[in-house]
C-alpha cells in the first residue's frame, strides 16, 4: 500500500492535501463541516500520517459520526489517496480569513460534533492565530509533547487536559463470530431452504439465490484495575478508560482491587466523570492500599468462572505487578485466567521505561499466561491499548 502521504511534502503541501480530503468528502455527498474538517487536521497532526492505516482511521473518527457511513468514507479515501486522485471539488486552500470567522464553522457555544483529538492544544493567542503550515506545526507539537508525557509528570491543567482526551477515546467493543446462521446477501453459505421457498414464486426455477453467514455479536470485556499506593498516580486514568469502555459496549465489567477485589461496574453507568471517580473512591475501601493480585484474581474466578461475562472476554489487567502475596497463587490464578478468557492483556506503567524489565514475582510470574503486554504510563499507550482491545 503505498504511503498516504510523502515525507518529503513541506506543511503547506500536506496541509493542503487533509483539507482538501475533507472537501472532496463532503462534495460527494458525506456531511462533512468545517469543524469536522479541523478535527481531522489536529487528529491527522496527531497520530503517524504518512501510514495509510492511522490516517484513514482518524478520518472514520472525525469525519464522519455513523458507523454506516465507513464503507462510503473508505471508497473516497481510496479515490483520493491511493489512486492520487485530485477532484476538482477539493482545490489547494489559500491563505484567507482565520478560521473564527468561517460561515461554516462552529459557532461560539456550539459544541463540535464527534470526537476531536487536540481540540485545545494551540500555543497562540486570538491575535496570533496561525495559518497553514504553522499551524500544522503548533498543533502537532503540543499533541506530540501531551500524548508521550508519563501521567506523574503532567501539570493540574495538562491532566485536565488529558482526561478530557482520555474520556473521549473511540473504543471499539471486541466482536465475535456466533454459531448462528442469519439470511445475508454477502454470506459464504448457500441457504438452499430460503433459495426453495423463493422459487415458489418463479414457477420452481431458483432465479434468486439465498445466502447466510455468522451473526456478529460483542465480546465480553473485563477490566480489572490495581488501586493500590504504588498504581495511585495511573489510577485516575485507567478508571478514565475504563469509563469510556463501559459506555461504549454493554458486556463490560469493571473491578478495582488492592488487598481485595470489588465490583465498581455499577458506578461506571454514570455519565459524569468526577461523580464516577467519586463513586469509585467511596465503594474501593482499599485504595492506595497493599497489592494482593492473586488473592484478588482467585475470588474473582471462584464467583464469576462460571458466569458469561468471564469466558470467552478479553481481559484487561491493569497493574504494575508488585504482588505482596504468594507468587505461586498469582501464576496458578493467571493460568486460570487464561483457559477462560479468549485474550488476557496486561497493562504494566512501569513498561514505559526503557530501563524496564519485569522481574518483580508477580510481573515475572505472570508473564507466561499474557497474551498482550502494554504499558499504561500515557496517552498514547492508552491509544494503543484501544487498537489493542478492538483486534482481539
């Protein structure tokens, strides 16, 4: 596949090129305003646009709000990217007015629809607003900076910042394959009782074939998050995620743990983030306590082992690994874990560190059983940990 864009196109050029996509995209019928259009910019600045994959990811997450509208979305990326198609819809901008005072921008009050990447994270002022390639540039290294900054290392209003960003990550719920068959006019099986009963119409011969396929349905996913003293400065994060998990699918469960394990699913239902947190903190009588993950994982498996929402889930295990009880417990737990759940993903902070390696007893014992090891210790990490959940 080649690349989406060059690298050796100047800010300008590749300024150019994004807007000029969102353009093209709205003229073929994709409603697509200004605002949505500068998200895809600041989303684009954000993540790796020269590869093909992440570019046209953040164009599914800002251009458009309808999971129905990718298949039209893809087509015109295609057209406009890969075959190096330039429309005359989607001319090269020219240097013009600031964005503020665009018809078509977003009003002051008016909130942007859909999710946006770095919305906030401008250096200038009202009366230095950048233009073109500085733009681009402003906004890309200040993304840059935040989304690779360690949560301990952030300011109050760069932690602001990023729970804001964190809350608003598009998490995609696992899917799985059911045993299933439903009618499908892409499936791969021939329904030859539907093909039949069809041909009654035709006088017995079968003009109109039937097919089926496998229904899709969400998979199970369960997050389990460490909340003891030493995971406190990646607690609020994680709790972040783990909000955003259950708002984006319904078979989400969600559990805290420091010296035992506790439910918090129920509290995560709430919209509010702060009363989430507050919640959390008042039904977690261990917080920022001791570290006993396998003594928390057997009671986990002893009341759900048995229960739907466990077998067959991706599993998230948020920790950094200093167990205080027997490491023989946490491997023996773990490997249980592992026979039940189709994907167990452990996300370490301490990972973030090119100095780590695991050889605490709980990190060292339960490496064996994990199939996706991560680290948690900003916001890109937390980024990888939704592509993560969303291929399992």
């Amino acid at each position: 596949m080649p690349a989406t864009l060059h690298h050796d196109e100047s800010g300008t050029a590749a300024l150019d090129r994004l807007v000029g996509f969102g353009r093209f995209v709205r003229a073929n019928g994709l409603n697509v305003g200004t605002g949505r259009i500068l998200s895809f910019v600041r989303a684009a600045a954000v993540v790796d646009s020269f590869d093909p994959v992440d570019l046209r990811l953040a164009a599914r997450m800002t251009l458009v709000s309808r999971p129905e509208d990718f298949p039209a979305l893809d087509t015109l990326y295609d057209r406009y990217f890969l075959e190096e198609e330039r429309p005359v819809e989607a001319p090269p901008i020219e240097a013009g007015p600031p964005p503020s005072h665009d018809p078509e921008a977003p009003k002051m009050g008016e909130e942007e629809e859909g999710p946006t990447v770095a919305s906030r994270w401008t250096g200038a002022t009202e009366d230095e607003q950048p233009e073109g390639e500085s733009a681009l540039r402003i906004v890309a290294s200040d993304a840059e900076v935040l989304r690779h900054k360690d949560f301990t290392e952030l300011t109050p209003e760069e932690r602001r910042q990023i729970m804001a960003l964190v809350r608003r990550l598009a998490l995609i719920s696992p899917t799985r394959s059911s045993r299933r068959l439903r009618p499908s006019s892409r499936g791969k099986r021939f329904d030859l009782r539907r093909t039949l009963r069809r041909s009654l119409r035709t006088e017995g011969e079968p003009f109109r074939r039937a097919y089926k396929d496998r229904r899709t349905r969400p998979r199970p996913m369960v997050l389990i998050l460490d909340v003891s003293g030493s995971m406190s400065p990646y607690a609020r994060p994680l709790i972040e995620f783990a909000h955003a998990a259950a708002r984006a699918g319904r078979k989400v469960e969600a559990f805290a743990f420091g010296t035992r394990l506790t439910r918090i699913t129920p509290v995560l239902r709430s919209r509010e983030p702060d009363e989430v947190m507050a919640a959390v903190a008042k039904r977690v009588a261990d917080w920022e306590g001791g570290t006993r993950i396998g003594d928390s994982l057997q009671a986990l498996l002893e009341e759900w082992s048995t229960r739907s929402a466990l077998r067959g889930a991706v599993v998230i295990l948020c920790s950094d690994g200093l167990e205080r009880g027997d490491p023989e417990v946490l491997a023996k737990q773990m490997q249980r874990l592992a026979r039940l759940a189709h994907r167990v993903v452990w996300v370490n902070p301490l990972k973030g560190s090119p100095a780590y390696e695991p050889l605490a007893r709980g990190m060292a014992a339960s490496l064996p059983y994990v199939d996706v090891f991560l680290s948690g210790h900003n916001l890109e990490s937390l980024e990888a940990l939704a592509g993560a959940v969303a291929l399992a």
